[in-house]
C-alpha cells in the first residue's frame, strides 16, 4: 500500500479487510471492508472486536462513505477508519472531520497540498467526528 | 440583517483562498476538469454555452445597498454590465473568465458575500418568504432560522457529497410566496395547541423531470431541534438513494420509493439518534442572530395618506405595493419585467439606483424574489411618490406584479448549456401580445412560467400557464401547461396536449385567456376558473 497516509500513532493494521458478508458469517477478522451502499450499522454491535474499518470510494462524488464513517464512530468505535479507492485532495479535510483517520488513496496525494487543505479553514460551523469546536461553542463560551 | 463577524469572515475568506488555490491547479494542469467540476460548481460558476456563469448566493434573499452596489461594481469591472436574478432568489453574472472567478469572489467577500453552495450537489443557498420581516400576515421573521440552518449546513463534512442537490425554504405565513411544497425540505413556522411557536416540515418536494409536491413529514417540530431533524433526513437519503442515474438521485425520488411512511419513519428513528448527539445550535446563538433582525426603528404614526392624483403613480400604488405589518409604512416591489425586457434582468446603472433607494427609503435592506422581482420591504407611505418617481426615470417602475406579463423565465438556450429552447424570446412575445395595461389588470392575477427544459428552473410545473420547452426532431418546440401553483395552494400543471413552435404557443396561451375570460364567475382567478371547470374547454379553444 505504497499511498498509505495515517493520521494515527499505533502501528499499521495489515490484516487483509473482509468484506461485511463475510465478517457477518462469523469470520474472526478484525478487520473489515465496507463497499458503497452498505450500511454500516450492521457493525456496531461488533465495534470492539474490529481494528480497521476500510470504507471504499467508487467515485470521489460518492458521499456515502462520510455517512458511514460518521455512524461508526458516533456508536464510539475508536479503532482505525480508512478511506480508500478515489480519495482526492480536495475532499480529505471533510472526511477528517467524518471520522477518517487513514487514507489509502488510489493516486498519490501531494504532501504540500494536503497540509494546505487540512489547515485552510481554522473555524468550523457544526459538529462532527472530529474535535474542532463549532464557532457557535466559540461565541458563547 | 445579519452581519458577519470575525468568524464568518475568516471562513468566507479561507473559502476564497481555497478556491483561488484550486483554480490555480486547474488552470496549471494539476487537476483535470471532472476533479475541478464539482469545486467550482460548489463555489457557484458554471460552464454555459458561450462563458463561465457565476451565481452568488443571496441567502435568504436579502441583501443591503453596499452589498448591491458591489453586485454592480463586478457587473461593470468583470461582466458585461448586468446581472440577472434568479428563481432562487440569487444573482447570476452571465460573462464570467474562469481566472477572474478567484478575485470575484475576493471582492464579494468584502461586502459578506459569497457564492457557496450555489450549485452542485450539496445544500443550496436557502430562499425564505421576500416579505419577512414585512409582512402583514406572518407569526415572526423567518430570517433567524434561515440564517442558523444556512451556517449549519456551509460546508457540513457528511453532507457536501449528497446524491443531487438539496434545496430548503423557510416561511412564516399562511400565504405562501416562496414555492414551499416545490423544496426538497420546507420549513413553515406554526403554532401548536398550546401556542408555542415550531416548524411544520415538508420534505421529498422538487420540480425537475419529475415534479413532486412535498408532503408534510411532521405537523411540528420544536425549534431547537430542528439542527438534528435536518441530519436525520440528510442521512437517510444520502446512504439509501441510488448513486447510478443522476436522474433518480434527488431526494423524492427515494421518498417515492420508500413511500411516505417508511421515510418518516426513519428520519424518527435517526432524529432521536441525532438528538443524543447535541450538534443542535444552542438557544444563545438563535438569540444572537435574532438580534440581528430586529424591526428597523419605525416612526410611530407618519401619515397613511397617500396623494393619488396622478393616476400613473395611483397604478403603481395599488398594483405594486403591498400591506406592511407597521401603520404607514408598505412593502414596494420593483419590477425586473419591462414589457420589452429579460425577466430578472438588472442593469448596473439600475442596481445602483435600487442600492440608493434602499438606503434612503427602506432602512438599507433590499430583497429578491423567485418571482424574479426585487422589493423594498419597509417604505414609508409619505415617501411612495419621491420613490416612484425615480424608478419611473430609471425604467423600474413597470406595473405587473402577479400579471400576465410578470413572466417567470430560465435563461434558456441563449445562455444555457442544458436548454433545449430558447426562454427569454417567447417571454418578450407574451408580453408583447399582453402589454395592454387595461387588458392585463382584466385578467388579473396570472402567473406565467417558462422553462428551456425539462429540468424546471423556469417553474413551468408550478405555473397558472407553464411552458416547457423541448428539442423535437431539431427544432424548438413548446409544450403548453395549465393549472399549476407555487402558492399554498400547491399543484402540479397539466399538458394540454401536443406542442407549438414559438409563434403557435403564444396564440394558444391568448385562447386559454380567452377562455377564461368566456367562463369565468365574479372573483375567480384565472387558476380557479380552470380548476372548477376542468382542461376540456381549453382543449377545445387551443386544438378544437
């Protein structure tokens, strides 16, 4: 996985992703991969047994991979979330912000570019995955 | 109104910045045009037939003199000299170089301005009713929660990459002026039983190739959670619609699918899983943007007289002006629909004269209409001539509103890379045929609408009289419609039957009139005259 970027301090998980049909069928994998247009639910009741969710990116348009690393990580799952397939630049700073901590794009990405897009913007509107305080908290202390 | 303060600025601006960066990288090669398509729709510029077009988001349709006058500003120094208003309420600019969009957008910053979210998949600018704040007849300014929801949802990381694009609008009156039912999510501001004020919902509304009116998905929602109940929604379309036809990816349709039932039932389920979350915006920052929008200082009883002799202005008065909710005061709309005009089209001469009118008439504030109108919500009575008298010298001042002529049209194949006809040409020919001003306020209240295809910025669906354009075998080719309303009596316009060339519409349109005329009973509209006797009688006039 030579593209392999990590916003994380343990170790890489290198334990190949099933695919939910098969972690389903009582696989004792921890590591599991979500296609588009999976829900992600079905996973919540296993969070603890899991190390590396990898969410896959058909098509750098195709927004359901936000939701899905949203929903995992509100049920509390802290273990690895990984964006895969046509992750580009541009999009990287929202699925920080979702709940992705790792990133396993197709193309490589520009180490310049991606440190300018994660620091662009220093306020945000709404909560989300991430720690970055809504400008409303910020307001009103 | 509202104004930004040091944290909506920094964001619009590092927005700004993104984007310069971005277009850099497109211009250099660094990124090919499908990458950079759907940042620079985001950021509102689109790829016409002849340009760039720029649409710059107006939210909520309110705006300020400074905030004109820079609209006039960019017309002259980056377009063509004008501008053009829109069915959602926004500006578009028609002649826009793509490598001047960065400093545009600069400059719109400078008077809190911006064009996020203008188009694309994500959550549009909001439009809301162009008289709150105004109006006779609302239960409170619907602004504060436009202005709340349009920060929640600029630049919401789960939903910037939704299926197709989402549209929200917010009303607080019976009457409805801002095409509620026609929204993919619609907020109407109610009381409940024990008068505590919310929002009834409407969700999986829309027009495009497959018009559905929304259905109410909740009687009422308390205001604080309407952040929440938002999410809800968003989510459950964004991970069950379908991702493999651009056709059916709007949020109707998956509300079709699902049925009504199962939809809401849902969005409850994720609204009490959103709630545990506590992303709702809390009651102090409602507050601080309320203030915002507190009445102007209204003089307590200036004189309700208004001097009618000249029977010109006397015209106007009733046609254009409205009923204010403060005693000698009115609500004055200025038409963008002179007779041998482009609906919606304003010149930055013109913009600049409405920027002083609103400053020295209107307590600075200034809105824009789906109608494809302008209005200045709180003029004083006594003011009304000095008023009209410089709309009048600045061609501002034609009387149609809600009239045969006050046409509502897409930009359409003039300008348009979707269009299958042209719009503004048969707009000019109807209100040519129409420009008698007895034989208009004869017909009265009649609203036409023209879209150059079938994707219904025109609102042809929701026109008394629509028209849709379509490409038959080479040719432009009109499809005439009846019966449709973006009013709160919401209904979808039928087709008549088979098309017309440009010439032939024109003349079944004036047989439907006809008709209405032979069949209609004291106080009926157009629209209810055709609802009580039916498409028959039209049909025959038009083909028999």
């Amino acid at each position: 996985m030579d593209n392999l970027l990590r916003f994380r301090d343990d170790e890489a998980h290198d334990e190949p992703a099933v695919s939910i049909d098969a972690f389903l069928g009582q696989s004792n994998a921890t590591s599991v991969r979500i296609e588009a247009g999976e829900d992600a639910r079905q996973l919540i009741p296993f969070l603890d047994r899991l190390a590396l969710v990898e969410i896959d990116f058909p098509r750098f348009r195709d927004g359901r991979g936000y939701s899905s690393a949203r929903i995992l990580r509100e049920a509390g799952y802290k273990g690895e979330i990984r964006a895969s397939g046509d992750v580009l630049v541009d999009q990287m700073l929202f699925m920080r912000r979702c709940g992705f901590d790792s990133f396993a794009p197709a193309a490589p990405i520009d180490e310049a570019a991606l440190e300018a897009a994660l620091a662009r913007f220093d306020y945000v509107y709404q909560n989300a995955a991430d720690d970055a305080v809504p400008v409303w908290k910020l307001r009103h202390g | 109104m509202y104004r930004y303060d040091q944290y909506d600025q920094a964001i619009v601006d590092a927005r700004v910045e993104e984007f310069r960066e971005q277009t850099a990288r497109r211009i250099a090669g660094a990124m090919n045009d499908d990458q950079f398509k759907p940042l620079r729709l985001k950021n509102g510029l689109y790829l016409q037939l002849h340009a760039y077009m720029l649409r710059v988001a107006i939210p909520y349709g309110t705006l300020d003199g400074r905030q004109m006058r820079k609209l006039a500003d960019i017309a002259r120094r980056y377009d063509r000299g004008y501008g053009h208003f829109t069915t959602r309420q926004n500006l578009q600019y028609n002649w826009i170089k793509l490598e001047e969009a960065p400093d545009i957008l600069a400059e719109l910053a400078t008077v809190e301005m911006h064009a996020i979210q203008t188009s694309g998949e994500s959550i549009r600018n909001l439009s809301a009713d162009q008289y709150a704040g105004a109006a006779a007849d609302e239960i409170c300014d619907p602004r504060p929660w436009a202005e709340l929801l349009r920060q929640a949802t600029t630049f919401h990381p789960e939903f910037s990459y939704l299926p197709r694009k989402f549209k929200i609008a917010v009303i607080a009156a019976q009457e409805d002026r801002a095409a509620l039912r026609w929204h993919d999510f619609a907020l109407r501001i109610v009381k409940n039983d024990v008068g505590e004020q919310g929002f009834e919902v409407y969700a999986g509304g829309g027009m495009g190739r497959t018009p559905i009116i929304a259905y109410q998905i909740r009687e009422f929602l308390p205001f604080a959670q309407i952040f929440s109940y938002l999410q809800a929604v968003l989510r459950v379309w964004n991970t069950h619609a379908r991702r493999d036809n651009i056709h059916k990816q709007r949020m109707k349709i998956l509300v079709h699918e699902l049925g009504e039932e199962e939809f809401r039932r849902q969005v409850e389920e994720g609204f009490q899983h959103f709630l545990t979350l506590q992303t709702d915006f809390p009651q102090a920052e409602y507050d601080r943007i309320a203030a915002y929008f507190a009445p102007p200082p209204f003089e307590t009883g200036p004189s309700a007289e208004i001097d009618r002799s000249d029977p010109e202005f006397a015209l106007w008065v009733d046609r254009q002006t409205v009923a204010h909710k403060a005693p000698g005061y009115a609500i004055v709309n200025i038409s963008l629909k002179p007779i041998t005009g482009i609906p919606g089209d304003i010149s930055a001469e013109q913009m600049d004269i409405v920027a002083d009118l609103a400053e020295r008439y209107s307590f600075d504030e200034i809105r824009a209409t789906h109608a494809q109108n302008l209005v200045l919500p709180h003029v004083r009575k006594a003011d009304l001539h000095a008023l009209w008298q410089v709309l009048d010298a600045a061609g501002l001042a034609s009387v149609n509103l809600d009239l045969v002529t006050d046409i509502i049209a897409c930009p359409g194949l003039d300008y348009c890379s979707l269009a299958n006809a042209r719009s503004i040409p048969l707009a000019q020919k109807i209100a040519a045929r129409f420009a008698d001003m007895d034989r208009q306020l004869e017909l009265g209240e009649l609203k036409i609408k023209i879209s150059g295809c079938i994707n219904a910025c025109g609102h042809h669906h929701a026109g008394h009289i629509g028209i849709l354009g379509v490409d038959r075998k080479g040719t432009e080719n009109y499809q005439l419609l009846l019966g449709g309303s973006g009013a709160e009596d919401t209904s979808q316009a039928k087709i008549t039957g088979p098309g017309f060339d440009e010439d032939g519409v024109v003349d079944a349109l004036e047989k439907a009139t006809n008709v209405y005329l032979r069949e209609r009973q004291p106080g009926e509209r157009f629209l209810d005259t055709y609802r009580r006797v039916g498409m028959d009688p039209f049909k025959e006039a038009i083909y028999g």
